[in-house]
C-alpha cells in the first residue's frame, strides 16, 4: 500500500465538512452515498442500503453473496453528536500532526480506515476470507432503530471488529460499561398553591424522591451508576404540578447486575412515593456490557501477535461508554474494538485525530485479517 495522507484527508474532508447528527437524514445520506460510492469502485464489492426506520439508512457491504457465513464482520457508524451548523463553524482542519472536526475520529476517520484496508487488501487475503462492513445511521442515540438488524448479521459471524477510535495512548478496546437509558414520567393532580394545595398531587415532588432514591442505588465499586441527567415538570409557581419528567442514564460492567437493578426501578413504579401519582418508565435504550471471553482473549492475542510483527506495541482498555461492540459480544461473537486510528475529546470542539497513526492502524487491520484468513 502506498499511503498518501494528503489522499487520505482529502476523502476524509466531504464526510467531516457535512452535518450528520443522529436523525440528521439528509446528511445521513450524503455520507452513506459518499462510502456507497467508494466501495462500489472497488472490485468485487457488493453494496446494499438498510433500512434503519427513523434514522435513516445504514450500509450492508460484502464480498460474498448474503447469506453466507461471515468471517470477519466491521463495524462502523455514520452519525455524529452534533447539531446541524457545526460543520460549517468547524470543517476539518489540521494543526500540526492532528486533525480536528465534528466526528473525526468518533468515526469518520474509522470508517475511513476501514475503506483504505479493503481497498489495499492482499487479493489472497480477500479471496479467502467472506467479509462483511456495517454502517449504521444511529449508534449514538443507542443504535435503537439498527440494533436487530445489526445482531442478525452478526450471528452470522465468527469475528467481528469494529472501528471506534483507538484511545489516545494508543490502547485498543477489550471491554466496554453496559448502559441503558429511561425516561420516567409521573403523573399527579393539578391545584391551586394557596387556595387549596392539599388537593393537589405534586408530580415534582415524587420526582425529586425518585432522584435521591436512584442515587442510593450507585454502586460505584461494582461500576453500576446511574445518573438523573436531565428533569423538567410544572407550568407555573402558584399550581401544584401535575406531570413531571425525568431522564435517567444508567452504566455497568456486569449485566446480571443491570437484570437487578432495572427489576429494582420497575418495582418502584408500583409503589410510589406520593400517594395519588402515577409513575410509569420507559426503557428508551439498551446496551449490554461487553465483557471478554475466551474466543475475545484468542483474538486479543493474535492482534498483539500482528502488533509485535510489525513493531507496533499492543495495549488494552476497558471503558466506560458503550458502542455497537456491545450488541456483538454479548451474543458471543468474539469481538474488539477500538481497530480505528487513535483520537480524543469525542463528543467535544477539542476532538481530534492523530495523523501519525493512520496508516499503521490501516496496516495493523490488514495484518489481522491476513493472519485470519491463514
């Protein structure tokens, strides 16, 4: 492979300089025809757009016909955090031996690492290996409207990779936190603040118990949290408030321990804390935690056995946010993540990609699945 990375940044540019937020569909598009169309150049290549609901469309790319068992699945998403007008006030930019721009390498620049290996495959590699590459157009919201169709694939699968950011000390990802998210509403009765107050039922009020009673259910030594990250209820002062809204992000390591507390949240539903209020919650996302097994430490230790080839030192992170890894691990495909090249200050104006570890990370892809297809 000869690696330009004037080319490269080039065909990085169009996908950083366009708004694509999650639920952004125009712009959802224009990045998925824009990967469509280099993968359709490639011999081949098959290309397929998925129908993702709400969301958008995502992309189903093989060199084997559907249906076939699955080798080596990547994954990749397509869709940013940040609202539309973003990509105008920062487009991709380059400042000494980093890159900077909304989704560079949470996952632009993954995804095009991703492009760039196929595209410089060994032909002998590619014929004896069935590959397939997922982009879908919401994994930062939870991939809930690609979650089915991503796991249906990956059943198929005997490895998969996916193509997050490698961390800023280059360790790539061997475990990620579970996380679920909830939206509780609760529902009291309207009155009057100073005529007759006692008729009233304060929705507010039985969300401000909710708040502390969720807090005490932290275990920050097991790794389970839950946060009540944002909360709206009432109208005006003088009336007792009848609805109140709470949203509620939850993370943990071990998933048993998720199947608990969530039981723990459902019971307390039926028993609220202000007589006469109607709480009822709604699990708006789900992601299980993906925690190594044996097939995942086997495939650990042939990434490092690539890594010692080529010099390139191999180190590990469990982290604490979720990605669509954690849809395939827990079906027991074993799974890594974290193959993208390495960046930082995701889901901020400080996110950055390292520029210096572009191609080694396009080289360390190759040399795993050539070592896959032995």
């Amino acid at each position: 492979m000869q690696f330009s990375l004037s080319d490269y940044l080039d065909e990085l540019r169009p996908f950083i300089n366009v708004d694509c937020g999650t639920m952004n569909l125009e712009g959802n598009r224009q990045v998925a025809s824009q990967m469509a169309a280099h993968f359709a150049a490639l011999p081949g290549w098959q290309v397929r757009e998925v129908p993702c609901g709400d969301a958008g469309i995502g992309l189903e790319i093989r060199n084997r016909p559907a249906g076939e068992p699955i080798d080596v699945l990547m994954i990749g998403h397509l869709d940013t955090v940040f609202p539309v007008g973003t990509a105008a006030k920062r487009p991709l930019r380059v400042e000494g031996n980093r890159a900077f721009g909304p989704g560079v390498s949470d996952m632009k620049s993954g995804l095009l690492n991703v492009l760039w290996a196929m595209r410089h495959l060994d032909p002998a590699t590619a014929q004896r290996l069935s590959l397939c590459i997922c982009m879908n157009p919401d994994e930062e919201t939870g991939s809930n409207y690609s979650h089915t169709w991503l796991s249906e694939v990956a059943r198929q699968a005997r490895h998969v990779l996916v193509a997050e950011a490698a961390r800023a000390d280059g360790s790539l990802v061997k475990a990620r936190k579970g996380m679920a998210r909830y939206r509780i509403e609760f529902a009291g009765k309207a009155a009057h603040a100073g005529n007759d107050p006692r008729a009233g039922r304060s929705a507010v009020l039985e969300l401000a118990h909710w708040t502390l009673a969720l807090d005490m259910l932290n275990d920050h030594e097991r790794g389970t949290t839950l946060n009540v990250g944002v909360i709206k209820g009432g109208s005006v002062a003088n009336i007792v408030p009848d609805s109140a809204t709470a949203w509620v992000d939850v993370r943990f390591w071990n998933n048993d321990d998720y199947q608990a507390l969530d039981q723990s949240v459902r019971n307390m539903t039926e028993q609220p804390f202000v007589n006469g209020v109607r709480v009822t919650l709604a699990r708006e996302a789900y992601k299980p935690a993906m925690t190594p097994d044996a097939g995942t430490e086997q495939l650990m230790a042939l990434v490092e056995r690539c890594g010692a080839k080529m010099g390139l030192p191999i180190t590990w992170q469990a982290v604490g946010g979720g990605s669509d890894a954690n849809l395939t691990a827990v079906l027991g495909v074993p799974t890594l993540d974290g193959l993208g090249p390495i960046g930082a200050g995701f889901h901020s104006e400080d996110e950055y990609l390292d520029l210096d570890s572009i191609e080694p990370r396009i080289r360390l892809l190759q040399a795993v699945l050539t070592e896959l297809a032995r």
